[in-house]
C-alpha cells in the first residue's frame, strides 16, 4: 500500500499552522507527537455524549465509559501482543511506569548487595527510579556502557551480570542516538541467567512493531503522547507471574477487594496496579491513535521515517563542523548534533524563529552528554506526517543560521 503523506497530515490540523508567520516543521516528535483529529473527536465524543466515571457505578453513563476504556486495554493487548488483558495496566506515562515498577519489584525481590543494572544511554526516567530504589534497599547499580557509535556494547553484558543481578533496564530506542536497541538479545543473555529485564519503549512503539512474546519481555513501558495520543496515559506490560507476585505501587479506590481497619484485601489484575480514578479521557482517547497506528502500519510509517532519517544525515554531513552524536547501524529518525563554535541553543533559538521546532539540551540523558564530554546538542526527531519538503526547510535554515553566526 503506497503511503499517502497527505492524507495522513490532513489527519493533524495543526500542521496547518504558521509560527512567526513561517510554515510550522515540526521537527520535536520524541519529546511528542501531534494529536490527530480522530484523538480530539474521541475526547469530545466522550465528553457531549457518554461520560461517566469508570467501573464502580452500575447507570448507562458509567457503564458506556467503562466498556471504552476497557476495550482500548484490548487495543494495546494487541499492538503488544501480550498474552492476556490483566498484564496491561494503565498509568500516567513512561515514567510512572518505571517508578511503579522500580518500587514495587524492588519490594518484592531486592535485597542488600543485590545489583541492578541500567544502560549508559538511558532516559533520566530510566535511571533515577532504580537510583531511588538501590538507596532504599542498599542495593547497586552497575552500567552497561554504549561505544562512541552509539551502539551498546553488549558483550560487556556477560561480565556486568553475576548471581546478585536482579534486573536490567535498558531502552528499546534512545532519545538521543536514534539507537534501536537489540532488546531481543538482552533479554535472552538477562534470561539465561535468571535476571528479569525492564524495556524503556518511550521511543519504541510508535517507530517499530513490538510484540513482547517473541521478545520473551518481562516489562515493556511507553507513553501515549509520543504515539499521537494524548499527555497524561501511559502503559505498563507486565508479566502475570512478576506482577502476580509484586506488591501494589500505590493504596486508594479500585485497586482493593475489600477494606477493612485490620486487613485489606487488594484487587486482582491489572486493578491492583490502577488506584484511584484513572485517565478515563485519555485512555479512550488513545484508543484512536492506537486505531490510526494500525491503519497506517508501524512498518510503514518506519519506512516513511527510515527515508526522512537517511535523508537528514546526508543533508547534515554535508555541514561543515556538524558533528552528530550517534550512528548506529540500527537508528530510528532522530539525529542530536552540534555545530562547532555554535552553541545550540542559539541554534535551536533561530531555528524556531523560521517556524521550525527542534530541542535543545541535555534531553533528559545527561550520562550520554557526559559520554561525548558535552553539555547539549540540538535533536531533530520526525514522525509520521514529516516530509522531506520539511527536511529540506530545516536544513535550508540551518544554513542560513550557520551563515549569520
Ligand atoms: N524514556 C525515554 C527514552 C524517553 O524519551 C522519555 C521521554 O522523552 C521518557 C522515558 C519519559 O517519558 P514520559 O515523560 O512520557 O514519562
């Protein structure tokens, strides 16, 4: 099926707009994507027809809501291709996800001189949860480095793991690097040896199928905003036998059975892991972008993003004195690079001035900033509305701003 760029952008209004009376290129999808308009219907659907609070009221209203939010659980038991319902919990995003998991398995299973180990390029949010968690069990954490491609160094693995290896986290793709991650071998190094693994996939399951049967994956976490759904709804995959096991994160409505002052009874799963009134809104919302996902076809749209990527890269090499962080054989659309004598804030600050929104700064990975010994980079990330017209834009004005400097 051919894939028609137009119809696909005409799904984002936005992309419409001017910004300083330039054509918007919106060029900062790794931070987030745009909403399509089947998103906003949802939310407005939701709100002037049906809305009410899920799971606990027995009226029409209620009920309506509760079998929308409900059914995009099964949406994302099938873009995951998890084994059942009860091991897709929702939470707030990415982030959530890791907390929830770094407490409640650290409670569980993490005792005093036990390790965890995380990967040098990950996401602040990949790091500081294990961080506070090996503080509170006096546990370690170890690091599993990436060479100056951008590229894990894998083989490192089979030293960093010994018996006192509880759990591995590691991106499924960087924010910085573009890196895809060869996940399926961690896991399967992680496995021989008995030790659980956390994927990160912020930037994962919106630029490539993932099904975490074949990855054999414990956790598998991402966010709705960057998958074109709406902020504030995030997904935690876990396995039945560890979530079964693991206490709950937090206390509150739904996630118990029964109250009383000398016990509570918790819920079974996912419910034990979902306290208090969840993202009804966003849920339901998300399951429009999860419908769009599957129109479109993650391969599609990676291959889209395969072009846009290769396509930058040779228009940025083609820059004197720009030097791009990351170039791994396996990359996902997202080039991080700086111009010498430049900094990138100037950069990004005039880029945004011609309409064109990139990011810069650390990008929440300070530990792959300290690798290359800098303080920040200006990143580019596309999705799947972005054109190579827009490329071109971008690196038309990047020139431009280079000349001015
Ligand atoms: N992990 C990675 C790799 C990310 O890129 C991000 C966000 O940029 C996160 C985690 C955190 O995601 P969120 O802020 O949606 O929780």
């Amino acid at each position: 099926m051919a894939y028609d760029i137009q119809k696909i952008r005409s799904y984002f209004p936005i992309l419409k707009r001017k910004v300083y009376t330039k054509p918007l290129v919106y060029l900062d999808n790794a931070a987030s994507t745009q909403k399509p308009i089947q998103v906003l219907k949802a939310e407005e659907r939701l709100h002037n027809d049906y809305y009410g609070n899920i799971h606990r009221a027995g009226h029409y209203m209620a009920d309506k809501s509760t079998i929308d939010f409900e059914e995009v659980r099964g949406k994302v038991q099938q873009i995951l291709n998890s084994p059942s319902r009860e091991e897709v919990i929702f939470t707030k995003g990415t982030t959530e996800s890791v907390n929830l998991v770094a407490y409640s398995f650290g409670e569980r299973y993490i005792e005093e001189g036990d390790e965890i180990i995380v990967s040098e390029m990950e996401h602040h949010s990949n790091i500081v949860p294990w961080q506070l968690m090996a503080e509170r069990k006096k546990a370690i954490i170890k690091v599993l480095p990436f060479n100056d491609n951008g590229e894990l160094q894998l083989q490192k693995l089979d030293e960093l793991i010994t018996p006192r290896t509880k759990i591995i986290a590691v991106a499924h793709v960087s924010n910085v690097l573009g890196t895809v991650n060869p996940i399926r071998e961690v896991i399967e190094k992680a496995h021989e040896k008995n030790v659980v693994v956390f994927i990160d996939g912020a930037q994962g399951i919106q630029h490539t199928s993932v099904d975490v049967q074949e990855l054999d994956a414990d956790f598998y976490a991402f966010s709705a905003h960057k998958a074109y759904g709406p902020n504030g709804v995030g997904v935690l995959y876990g396995k039945k036998s560890l979530l079964e096991e693991m206490p709950p994160y937090q206390g509150g409505g739904e996630m118990i059975s029964e109250v009383t002052f000398e016990k509570t009874l918790f819920n079974e799963l996912p419910y034990k892991f979902e306290a208090g009134t969840p993202n009804i809104t966003g849920v339901i919302a998300f399951g429009a972008s999860l419908d769009l996902l599957k129109e479109i076809g993650i391969e599609n749209i990676a291959a889209w993003e395969k072009g846009l990527l290769d396509y930058a890269t040779s228009g940025l090499k083609e820059i004197e004195g720009l030097t791009i962080y990351g170039e791994s054989r396996n990359k996902s659309g997202v080039v991080a690079f700086n111009v010498e004598g430049i900094h990138f804030y100037d950069l990004g600050m005039l880029l945004d001035k011609m309409g064109i929104a990139t990011r810069t700064g650390h990008h929440c990975a300070d530990t792959v900033m300290q690798h290359y010994g800098i303080q920040g980079t200006l990143r580019i990330s596309v999705g799947m509305y972005n054109t190579k017209e827009e490329i071109d834009l971008f690196i038309e004005a990047l020139k431009k701003v280079i000349r001015f400097f």
